[in-house]
C-alpha cells in the first residue's frame, strides 16, 4: 500500500518530469511520496527521474512503448498501479496517455478526469479544473472514487530539477495483447504550419465547389499566410488534407490575424482558434456565432469578398 502516494506516467520522459513537479506539490501536501513509472530501458533513465523529484521508481522492462501498443502498455501500467494503490495516478494526454488512463480507470472502477488544467486537494481529496462541454465552460470538479485517474495536456506545468536520492524497484508484469495490427497507412501530409503560423486564412462550408478554393489560395499568397479549414472540409468533402483543419479535433493555431470565410463559427471550431489576436469573419448570414469571435465582421459574399480583399491588399503591396 502506498499511503497517499502520487504516481505518474508518460511515455516521453519529458512530459513524465513536468508531472513530476505537480506530483511532489501534491505529495508534499498528502505528506506522501511521488513515483513514476518507467517502461522499456530504464537503466539510463532513472537518474533523470530522481533528478525530477521522483522518490520511487517503476521500471517494468519488458513493456517498450516502442514496440508495444496501447493496449499493452495501460495493461502494464494498470498492474503497477493495481499493486501501488496510490492516491492519484497523473498521466501526460498523449494519445496513448488517454488510452492508457480510461483503461486503467476502468479496470480500477474509479473515476477518471481527462485534459485537466489544474489538480489540488481540498484535505485529502482531489479537486479538479477543466474544460467540458467542447471548450464553452470551465468545471470544477470533485472525486468520489480513488485512484483519482487524471490526464494532463502537455506542458501544462514546468518540470522542476531538485536532488533527489530516489529507489528504483523493477517490477514483472504479464501482459496480453488485446488488439492486432490490421494495416499501417501513412496520412496525405501537406506541410502546413499552421501553430506557427502569423496569419491563417481558414475556409468553411460557405465554399460552395473545390475548384473554388483558388480565390482562397490567392488571399493565402498575397498575405504570405497558411491555408486552414474546418472539418466538413477536410473529413467530409476531402478537399483539403486532415492536417489543415482547425479546432478540438484538430489544430490549435494562434495567429496575429485569422480570417474565417465561409464558417460557421460552431464551438468545435472556435475552440482551436480562440487564442487568435485579430480576427476578421466573412460570413453572409449576420447571424452566424463566428461574427462574435470577431474583430472585424463582414456580412457579405465570400465569392465578392474574397477577389475584392485580395486586389485591395496586392495595391497595398505594390505601393509599399
Ligand atoms: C466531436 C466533434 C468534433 C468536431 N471537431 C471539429 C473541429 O475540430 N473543427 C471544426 O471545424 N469542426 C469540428 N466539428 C464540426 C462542427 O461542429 C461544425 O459542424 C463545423 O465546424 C461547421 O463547419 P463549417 O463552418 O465549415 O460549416 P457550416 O456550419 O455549414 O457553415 C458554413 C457557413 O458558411 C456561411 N456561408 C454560406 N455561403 C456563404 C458565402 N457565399 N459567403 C460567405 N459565407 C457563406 C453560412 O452562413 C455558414 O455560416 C466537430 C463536431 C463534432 C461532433
């Protein structure tokens, strides 16, 4: 039994430290202790986790985040965990963190917070915050059931070096594979850089035919900027590769200037641009949500907006 230990998991190290810093604010409040779990090689690993406050140490070798999928590996960390019964379980939302946490809350029967942006302890019990309802609200909320299972966004906290003298304990796990490996497609990929982009013009539904999106190519070239899309765009007509569209289940971008043309402004969207500075809205309906996220509205046309914007901008340049 573990006291009120906070134990933690990533499959990248980096992101297992920065849980590592919120583990020991917790711990140290539980007057408890932190521990991570290493799978695959540990061997050159476990000084960097006792450099980054880990007091106990995990490693279950056979397990390699490498060669084993997600299936495996929450089936690992589940054992551990299972043996531990630490207060709180934190693990990084990778993809295969989120995996890893619904399972190991699932076989645990406990409560399981996903995309959580901060943890604290009323007494001993767990408190957190996070998004719900696609973004809209911010809830506070309260476990009823331990382990709390509880997954982080990376680099939400700042992993934080302090000399530590941690014990490393190998542990033996017996694992079986649940899924199998049907086929492996690579994805079309179009190079955009749309988190580092300064200004993203993104595209919606207004667009009425894919040939159209050479008026939108114009603007993205006059402005020097990447091209984005919601995700009828790209999921559903496929006019546009799955990297290109914006929103909760796509990019977060955070451009000084974003123009949406032709969206609708559905929260599903909204929450990947929010962060935005200035943003321009072309949408015919002055009703569409995506006027109020706006700076600038436009009620108009995209098919005569679009052209008139771009000459106006190609003078401007010429005359600069
Ligand atoms: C679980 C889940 C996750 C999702 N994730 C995402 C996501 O990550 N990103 C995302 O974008 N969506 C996402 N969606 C879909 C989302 O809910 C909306 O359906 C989508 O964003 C709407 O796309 P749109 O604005 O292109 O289309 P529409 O909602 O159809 O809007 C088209 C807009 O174009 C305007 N318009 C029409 N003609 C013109 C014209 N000639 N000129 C100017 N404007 C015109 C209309 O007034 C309308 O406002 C998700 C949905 C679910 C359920």
């Amino acid at each position: 039994m573990s006291g009120k230990a906070v134990l933690v998991f990533s499959e990248e190290d980096n992101l297992a430290f920065e849980l590592l810093a919120l583990a020991k604010q917790l711990s140290n409040q539980l007057g408890s202790w932190t521990g991570a779990i290493i799978l695959g090689d540990g061997e050159d690993r476990v000084v960097k986790f006792t450099e980054h406050c880990a007091d106990k140490i995990f490693v279950v070798s056979e397990v390699d985040p490498q060669r084993n999928g997600p299936d495996v590996i929450a089936e690992a960390v589940a054992q551990v965990v299972s043996n531990m019964l630490p207060h709180i379980v934190l693990i990084a939302a990778t993809k295969i963190g989120k995996e890893v946490a619904a399972y190991l809350a699932q076989s645990l029967r406990t409560g399981c917070a996903s995309g959580c942006l901060d943890v604290s302890l009323r007494d001993s019990q767990v408190e957190v915050t996070r998004f719900v309802m696609g973004g809209r609200f911010l809830a506070r909320q309260i476990f009823e059931s331990y382990p709390a299972v509880i997954t982080i966004p990376p680099h939400r906290f700042q992993a934080i070096q302090l000399k530590g003298n941690g014990s490393v304990e190998n542990v033996k796990v017996t694992v079986q594979k649940r899924i199998s490996k049907l086929e492996f497609r690579a994805v079309e990929k179009s190079g955009a850089e749309l988190e580092d982009a300064e200004v993203v013009v993104a595209i919606g539904r207004g667009l009425k035919r894919k040939d159209d999106l050479k008026l939108v190519e114009e603007l993205v070239k006059v402005l020097g900027a990447e091209l984005g899309c919601t995700r009828p765009i790209s999921g559903d007509l496929k006019w546009l590769p799955e990297d290109r569209h914006i929103g909760l289940s796509g990019k977060h971008v955070r451009p000084k200037l974003y123009i949406a043309v032709g969206v609708s402004g559905q929260i599903q969207h909204v929450v990947g641009m929010r962060d935005s500075k200035t943003v321009v809205c072309v949408n015919t309906d002055p009703n569409a949500p995506m006027h109020k996220e706006a700076d600038y509205s436009i009620v108009g046309d995209l098919y005569k907006v679009l052209p008139a914007l771009t000459n106006i901008i190609k003078r401007i340049k010429e005359k600069a």
